[in-house]
C-alpha cells in the first residue's frame, strides 16, 4: 500500500478511536492488525514486545482508573483495548514501512516541498553520529569531572552548538550539490499511487464507521 | 515574519534527533516510575512527572529558531524520532507530538513571535499545560478521575512543565546568550 496512505489511515484511525467509546471495533482492529502483521513476518519477539508493554500500562491505566475514579466497566474495557489498538497500529505502520520510501511517498505523493522533504532525510542520516557525539559530550565532561545529567544545560547547549555547526555544513553542502529549493525535480524512484490503494483505504474506513455508529457495544 | 529554509529545515531536524537521544534514557525510568506508582493506583503521576522532559523539544526550538511552526515540527519530529527509533505507541506517538508541540506554539503566538523572554515561557508552558491535558481528558479517560485526583494531576504535569520547558529553556538560552553564537538572542 502507499505509505503516504497508510499513514493518514492509521493516524485517522488513532484520532478517531480516542473520541469513540466502541470496544468491539477495538477488538476488531487487534486481530486485524496482529494478522497483517504475522503475514508481515513481523519477528516473535517483537510481537512478544509489543503486547507486554501495552499490556503493562492498560493494566495499570485501568487499575488507577478504577482507584481513583468513577469509570464503568465499559469503559474500562474501551480504554483497556484502546491502548493495544494504538500500538498494534503504530506496530503494523513503522514494521511494514521504510523511513526512505515514506519521505519519497511524502514529497511525490502528498506534495510536502522537496526541500523539507531533503532536509529531514538529510538530518536523519546523521542519527548514529548524534548518538555517538551525546556520548562524547558526556566523556567530555566526565575527564573534567562533571557528571552531565538530563536537566543540565550544558549538555543541551553543547548539543545545540552541534546541531547549528552540522545544519551549516549540511545545507552548505547540499546547495554545492545542486540542490534548489522549490526548483522542478525528477524522481529515480517513483512510488505508485494506485486506485486500489485509494479504494483500500477509502472502503475499510467506511467500513470502520459504520462499526462505530451503529450501536455496537 | 521568517520563512523556512534548508538550513532552518536541517537545524530544526537535528535538533529534535538530539533531543530524542538524550531522551531515550528516560524510557526506562518511566517504565520502574509507572511500576512503582502502579500498585497504589498512582501510574498516571508518572507520566505527569516525566511529561516535561518529553515535550521540551518544542519550547527549545520555538525559542531558538523563531520560525512560525517551529515549535510544532520540533515536536513532531521528535516523536518521528521516538517512532523509529524503536517506541511501541507508534502512530498515536505523531498525534501526541503534534498536540504538544502546538501546545507550546500556542504560547509563541499569543506573543505575536515577537517577544522571547519569561513571560513567553510561562505562557507556553501553561496553553502546553492545558491542550495536552484536554487531550488526555480524551485518550486516556482521565475525565473519569475525581476531581481532587485531576487537579493534582494537572498541577504536577503544569510543575514538570515549568521546571523543563521554562526553566531548564531559559538556563539553555542564557549560556547560547553568552556565548553569542545565535543573532537574535541576546
């Protein structure tokens, strides 16, 4: 399926759920997406990971609720298999999609301009060597003996130094290349678009409406 | 009023991947903080407690890069970051980013994107404060709590929002201010 389709379904879907209280379209949506995802090859352990966690904080979402709160058995169910829902769709969404062909599918098929489209896969290709730099901005400070922790602002600020230098560089480095922004491109991957992604997406939609304002438990 | 460019684009990207690195130690402790307060039926505290550091990523860049929006796509794309770097919320991850970051960024636009001082902070601290409780009201049924058991949860998540998308962004700023290393803060 297109991934910029696929996004706007599961996010639609995210939104949608968290204003209706209808448990057994919940219900409906875990099995789905636990089959999609088998038929995936999503990997066991992952699976594994994404129940207990879910299963973990509903568990105790609903154990407060009940403390703390005035909340009907209904609803509890609701919130209960609304937490699964959120992550077995998250699931199904980031293990059948590549971050590259999502980007190229955002900037061909939803029109976001090239040049935020660029920009970010630009930045993200830098992930480990931001990883790898926290780690050395901490070294740094630990030969000093300063413990760097989460609310210091030194680490933030010699972060930030960072980012400024490499966005610098990056963009430096992208126009010396050719890049224009908002100039014409040509694509040498394009990623499809097709009528049956629109019916699939369009079809199952309706299909979920018609579930939650029917009267469905 | 600025508008984007790559560099800004770049800038803002690297800043959220920072951002979600140094924040993805915090998963763990959310997880024995949400174990501990569990039993007594306390688990929403805390996430209230730790909800400040989450949504700092917007306050920070809607403070230092001053495009409209920028708050938001910090936010935002700090949750992408979170979603792919292996968090199990997936896509409801992205509303919540969007929800937050447009919370902070209701700040900066009361303030017209003209005035960056205390008094930006602690209003976009408070409308981050409130869209997202609204939002939680919602998603995670909290309007079914007592009332006393809301406001203290309100007034924990407001605190943690302060201490991390104020405080700790003005302490942030400051040593940037010194530095001279950004034009438009001084």
């Amino acid at each position: 399926m297109n991934p910029s389709l696929k996004l706007a379904w599961v996010v639609l879907l995210a939104l949608e759920l968290s204003f209706t209280q209808v448990w057994t379209v919940n219900l409906v949506l875990i099995v789905i997406s636990l089959i999609l995802m088998l038929a995936c090859h999503v990997p066991l352990k992952r699976l594994l990971w994404l129940t207990g966690v879910p299963l973990f904080f509903a568990s105790a979402l609903v154990w407060s609720l009940t403390l703390q709160g005035s909340a009907s058995h209904h609803f509890l169910i609701v919130i209960f298999t609304r937490m699964f829902v959120y992550v077995y769709l998250g699931g199904l969404f980031t293990q059948t999609t590549d971050p590259l062909i999502l980007t190229r599918s955002l900037e061909q098929n939803a029109h976001l301009p090239s040049k935020f489209a660029y920009g970010f896969l630009a930045a993200f290709n830098l992930m480990p060597k931001i990883q790898a730099e926290v780690a050395s901005i901490k070294a740094a400070a630990l030969m000093r003996g300063q413990v760097l922790h989460v609310w210091s602002p030194q680490l933030y600020f010699k972060a930030i130094l960072t980012a400024m230098h490499w966005s610098d560089q990056l963009s430096l480095a992208m126009t010396s290349h050719g890049f224009v922004e908002g100039a014409p491109r040509t694509q040498a991957e394009v990623i499809p678009l097709r009528r049956r992604d629109w019916w699939l997406t369009a079809g199952s939609l309706i299909i979920i409406q018609v579930g939650l304002f029917t009267g469905l438990p | 009023m600025k508008a984007w460019h790559l560099r800004d684009i770049i800038l803002v990207t690297i800043l959220a991947i920072f951002m979600g690195v140094i924040f993805f130690v915090i998963g763990p402790v959310y997880t024995v903080l949400s174990a501990a307060l569990a039993p007594a039926g306390l688990q929403p505290l805390a996430n209230e407690i730790l909800l400040g550091i989450w949504v700092m990523a917007g306050p920070l860049a809607g403070y230092i890069i001053r495009i409209p929006g920028a708050a938001t796509l910090g936010e935002l794309l700090g949750a992408v970051v979170e979603m792919f770097l292996g968090g199990v919320w997936g896509a409801s991850t992205l509303i919540s980013g969007v929800v937050q970051g447009f919370g902070s960024e209701l700040g900066f636009i009361l303030t017209g994107y003209k005035r960056y001082n205390w008094l930006t902070l602690v209003i976009s601290a408070l409308t981050t404060t409130i869209v997202t409780f609204t939002w939680s009201l919602f998603r995670a049924g909290y309007a079914s709590y007592h009332l006393g058991f809301l406001a203290m949860l309100f007034t924990v998540r407001f605190i943690s929002v302060f201490l991390f998308g104020g405080v700790l962004t003005k302490l942030i700023t400051n040593l940037l201010a010194r530095a001279h290393v950004v034009k438009n803060i001084r």
